[in-house]
C-alpha cells in the first residue's frame, strides 16, 4: 500500500486562506515530494530527452500511457522486458494511466459496454478490447508504482445524462478493477478516478462512490476537455475537498502554470499535462514573466538566454538567437534543448511551490508569480 | 598558420606496407590528434545531440557548413553573435566547407563561372553568389579553424573535358582564395582542394596546382560522388602519395567504417561523413561485428545491448528491444540514442587506429577489423 505523509497543510491566514498541502509519496522506486508535476512519456520516452535530463530537470516521478504501450510494443514485449522500468531504464517511480482518456481521445470507434471498451487502434485500425480487470492486468505488466482505473472520460459540453452513464459505469469499472487487484496481491498502488463531467452534483456523487472504495489515492479525470478555464477552476475547487485529506490527490491533464499555482492552492498533490513538453516542440517556452515564441523574428540576433532567471541547461548554455536558428532549422536539437527549458520551468515552480508552502508563503508566492507572468 | 606534427609514420613491414600516420594538428580551439573522424553539424548542430554527447563519443572537430550557415541564419546574425564557435557553444575546433560540394548536391541551378558560382537557396529559392573570395570571407565571419577553398566538384561520371574544365576553375578558384585570406591577415587556417574526378592523370596535375599554393593543409574532394568503391580507392591511393608529407591530408565526405581503415592504411589524416548520423536517424547502427537494421523484427525481444563491445552512452544503457521500439514509434529519443552510438563507434574507430599505429601494429588491426566486420 502506498505510503503517504502530509507534512504540512498552509496554514496561512489572510483575505482568502490557503488549502495547500506538502506530502510525500513513498513508492518502491523512491520518494515523491507533492505537489509534484509529472512529465509525459507517452511512449516510454520523454520525447526526446533521456534520464539524465528529466533527474537534471528534478523530475522525480514519470507518466506512460497504457494504451500506447499496450499497442506498441505489446504487453508481451515489456513482460519479457521485465516491465518498463527495466525496459526504458527509467529508475524512479512510474505512473501509468488505464487508456480511459485516450478512448476518449484518440482511439477509433471506441465503444463503450457496461463490460468495457472496444476500440480500434489509431496505428493500424486492430480491433481491442479493454475491461477494468485487463487495464490494471496490463498495468500490473507495465509494474507502474501508481496505476488508474479504467474510466469514461467526457468530452465538453455533454448533457447530465450522457455524464451520468459515464460516471455509473466510471464507478462499476473502478470496483473491478479494484477487486482484480486486490485479488491479484494489491502490489504497487491503484487510484480510483472521480468523473462527473461539469456538473457539481455528479462530481459529488461521483467522488462519494469513488472514495468508498480503498482505494490508496484519488484523481480527478474529465477536466480540461475543452471547458472554459473558470469552469474547470468551478469544478476542481469543489471535487478536491471531497477527497480524503490523508491520500494523495491527483488532477489529470491539467495544465499551464497558472493552472498548476490555482490547483495547488486548491489542495490537489499530482498533476501531468503534455503541455510543457509538447509546446516546446512548438517552439512556445515559459519564462518567469511569460511565455514566448523562440521563433519571433525579434530573437534573430538575441544574445540573452531563455530566462535569464532559469538555471536550466538550456538556458545556461545556449542564446535565443541559437535556439530560433534550430528552430527555423528544424533541428532536432531544438526540441530536446526546448523540452529541458520547459521541464525544468515546470518542475522548479512545483519545487518553489513546496518550498513556499514549507515557509508558510505559498500565497505570498502566488501573488508574486502571477503578477510576474502578467508583465 | 596550422601548426601539424607528425608523430610517427607506419614502420610495419609484411606482405604489404602501410602508409598509415600518426599525427597532431595545432588549433587556436585545442589540439586534434589525427587521423580523425569529424561529425557533421551543417546547420550549426549536429542533428540531435549536444557538444556534451559529442565530447563522449570522443568528437575533437566538428564540421559546419558554410552554405547552410550563409542561407540561414545568415553571416550578419553569426557574425553578431561572435562566431560559430559562440554561437552554437561549441569550444573545441570547427572545419567549415565551402559551400562548393553543396552547389553540386542541393543548390538549384547553381551556374559556375570563371569568376564564381550563381545559385539558388534550396530553402526558398533566393538568388545568390559566391566567389572564392566571397566563401573565405564567410568562412573568416564563422570563424572556423580550418576553412576550405572553393571548388568545383564533379559527379561521377564526368568526362575528362568536364573534369578538366572544373579542375581548371578549382585551381583559380583556390589561388584568389589563399590570396584573399593572405590580405585579410591569414588568420586560422585555409586549405586547398584537390580536384580531377576519376582521371589519374588530372589528379597529379590538380595535385602539383593546388600543392603549389602553401596551404597549411590539403583536401581531396570529388570522390564518394557515385563511383565504384575501388574505383574511389584507386583515385584516394593515385592523389594521396602526391600530398606533402608534412601537411595534414583530408578526404572529403568518405565513408563507411572500412572506407576509413584503408584510406587510413593509405596516409589520409582526416575525415567527414554524414553517415555514421543520417544512418542512425535511418535506424541503420555499425557493429564491431558488421551493420545492424534495429527496426528487424529479431530485436524484437532482444535484451542486449547494440554492441557488447561497445561503451557508449546507448549501448550502457538501453537494449536492442527498446531502441527498436523507439523507431518504430518515431520517437526523438530514438535519432539521439541511435547517433550517440554510431559516432561513438566512428570516433573509437579512429581512436583504436592511432593506437595501433602507434604500437606498429597497424597492419594487424587491419587485418582483425575486417575479419570481424565481415561475420
């Protein structure tokens, strides 16, 4: 079972109070200190940076997609490999998710049954099927530390009444799971994941089901789907405090910075979005006081790093002027070199966040962050 | 002016001699111990990996292209940044081309006169014009160790008119080049080129041209264009003997691993190659025991490392299997795992060659590399 501590909860008073909370996760490959953000890899890789970039970037814990892995190379593959620790010779903790947001998401034609999910795979049109009980079986092969339980995730908007059917079937497919795992040994740690779409009743009663069953930590799915940022603010704000205070508390696919200092506030420990990563291969890098577009002309003969507050690699080495040039070059340096900037800048605003919240000054520190990314 | 020492010459006796050297060449950068392989960064990166994975696969000279570099991002914006050598961070020596090869392998409608060469960018069909002056004040605003004289270069195959006709232009081409450079303060170091296709009799006359003019150092170019291999080996063992003995000797654009061996056997001191790095982004990886294809569906499942015998960065860390699903899943990670493993190999090749030269037993090497590159 996982073993998680909170150290300390803001205890911060002053126009509105602070819900934010210091934790730490122990897992069987290592510690996570929370709130922690989780890279993506998608695929078993980070794209395009190693180990020795995520440890330089302070990423103390990784995402892999279940139902990428499970399509390429093949559960059998990584079985034989020794699970995806040995396979990518990632040696910290893992996290996988069940495939529910990719059914959403990308798979064809996928079909939703009370016994589960058929889909077709977005590589070659193979037909598949997923029940809750195969999602934690593949992930069991996987031997991530942190797995989910397979869910519907919702598009925005969705009626009350699509969501509802989701969220029944959600909350059926998590005991399964559950019970799967439970019979199987109830090695490494199963999440349970709270839907309910945009609606604050069947967020209720969703995170009511859920967090009756054992589970050792709690997500919240179904947000950033396409709904307004308030919305999805609305909604998180109500679900987080519906979720046990001494179990790790997991927001997914969520989001920018901005979103991750809110979300904090809120109380939530974990997050993974593939947006630090994925913009940097567009070129859109964050800095102390913004985002910017490393292929703006204005950067042709710029000399000044990144982020001249930024110790990241990238920025300790190289100009804005040479990382426009491999950008326009399409240099597949430019991507690596990006991707660190943007890991590292997310990952050091979760360290100053637990740094903050420590020093009893999260909202302090928040005051200050968005009046800086404003300028 | 280059400052080259000749360490030791093959003393080997047997059956056949080897005309294998051991050499070390001076730079304001560092020094280059030859024969050397140099990796190729055209557009001021080579492809996928930073100057720190270039200093583990042993890399002490890299090569930049003067024609890609010019087209974008420009000598102004390389010039404002101090350099190639500031602006790409990289602080050890840098060779730069001409840009001649490329007016005959990617340029539109690149025109040759007596006076230079008109062409067209491949990027966005711009017109342009480089005199031999032109390509040595370019090459001096990079700042490039050793720069190359402009030449014509000749496919294969030629006729000896044609052949003759841009031997002719090379040799003009290569004086106002050296004259130019003189004027200019002859600062870092320029070479000459050796022209004459596949006609023996015009290698000895572009030799006894170019060797006129006192480079500090001379190139072959105009071979690895399409010919036969022993053909290229005819022509490399003809011009070679007619280079000073006391100047570095570069073949240019050759070639695969056994390509190095003999024309290392045959006194050449340096090379360049896009090979080792386009076949790995091709997934095509060189072994001691010859070249894998790591998409083959045998790896599989393939727990093993490229190359046991190997210790670099990739074949420390990662299996066969793995590697093979990073390329069938076009994963970044996979161009920059695959790349550190092939230059590495290139690098300890020549690495291994000195060694052997140096302990007289180069012959011997020789004989072992191609008994194992042929299982």
């Amino acid at each position: 079972m996982l073993d998680f501590r909170l150290i300390k909860t803001s205890k911060e008073t002053g126009s509105k109070s602070s819900r934010a909370r210091l934790g730490q996760l122990k897992t069987d490959h290592g510690p996570i200190l929370t709130p922690i953000f989780m890279p993506v890899g998608t695929q078993g890789s980070v794209k395009g940076i190693t180990k020795e970039d995520l440890d330089h970037c302070g990423a103390q814990i990784i995402l892999g997609n279940t139902y990428h892995l499970y399509l390429r190379p093949g559960p059998e593959v990584i079985e034989h490999m020794e699970g995806l620790h040995a396979f990518s010779a990632w040696k910290k903790p893992l996290l996988t998710d069940s495939g529910g947001f990719q059914f959403f998401s990308l798979a064809k034609l996928a079909k939703f049954s009370d016994e589960g999910v058929k889909f077709q795979s977005h590589i070659d049109g193979s037909r598949h099927f997923f029940s809750p009980e195969r999602a934690v079986e593949i992930q069991m092969i996987l031997g991530s530390d942190i797995m989910m339980s397979l869910d519907w995730c919702m598009g925005h908007p969705a009626t009350e009444r699509q969501t509802m059917e989701a969220l029944v079937k959600t909350t059926n497919w998590a005991q399964r799971g559950y019970d799967y795992w439970q019979t199987a040994g109830g090695k490494n740690n199963l999440f349970g994941i709270v839907q309910g779409g945009m609606f604050k009743e069947l967020r209720s009663l969703s995170a009511r089901q859920i967090t009756g069953i054992d589970f050792p930590g709690f997500a919240i799915g179904g947000l950033s789907v396409g709904e307004p940022t308030e919305l999805m603010y609305e909604m998180a704000d109500h679900t987080l405090p519906l979720l046990p205070e001494n179990k790790p508390r997991y927001i997914m696919g969520v989001g920018t910075p901005e979103n991750l200092v809110e979300l904090v506030d809120m109380g939530c420990d974990m997050f993974d979005c593939v947006m630090p990563s994925r913009n940097a291969r567009n070129g859109q890098l964050f800095t102390t006081t913004g985002t910017i577009n490393i292929y703006n002309a204005k950067f042709k003969m710029d000399k000044a790093p990144i982020d001249e507050a930024c110790q990241c690699y990238t920025c300790q080495n190289y100009s804005r002027a040479y990382l426009r040039h491999l950008y326009k070059s399409r240099e597949l340096l430019s991507y690596r070199l990006n991707t660190i900037h943007n890991l590292y800048y997310y990952l050091d605003l979760m360290a100053k966040m637990r740094h903050a919240i420590q020093a009893d000054q999260f909202l302090e520190f928040k005051r200050d962050f968005f009046a800086k990314r404003r300028t």
